[in-house]
C-alpha cells in the first residue's frame, strides 16, 4: 500500500472501494475494512461519553453497513477454509 493511501485513510478521506480495490491486495482490503469499523465504533463511544450526537444516526447507519461488510467477508473466509 503506498504512502498516499495511507496517508487518505488517516486524514478519513472519502475513497471509493473500487479504487482501492484496484491498489490494494485483497488480505489489505479485509484489514481495511476491520480498521474503518472500529474507527466507527471509536467515533460512536466517543460520541456517546461526550454527549454530542448530532449525527449518531449517521454513523451508526455507516457502522452496520461497516459490520455487514466485515460479516460477509469473514464467512466467506469461513467456507474457503472448509472447502
């Protein structure tokens, strides 16, 4: 992954998963994908101690597509470990 990428995701750019997709290994793209629904999950919390939930349901909206995501992903990895 290079510097630049890494560089959009720290500053949480808006990158579309088809570009990255294009750049990056697939065993890079599940890591990604786990790391964008904890930085969601962090946001909600901190959202939740400070109080300030003016768009929870924005993000909370983000974290189950984030959580889908991940599910479907690792069942695949499930089933290519029993076959």
């Amino acid at each position: 992954m290079s510097l630049e990428w890494v560089e959009c995701l720290e500053s949480d750019a808006d990158i579309d998963e088809e570009s990255m997709q294009s750049v990056i290994n697939p065993g890079a793209m599940k890591v990604l994908q786990v790391i964008a629904l904890a930085q969601l999950c962090k946001m909600l919390e901190a959202q939740g101690r400070s109080s300030k939930l003016e768009n929870s349901l924005e993000l909370l909206s983000q974290l189950y597509q984030e959580y889908e995501q991940v599910k479907t992903t690792l069942q695949k990895e499930l089933v290519k470990e029993v076959l």
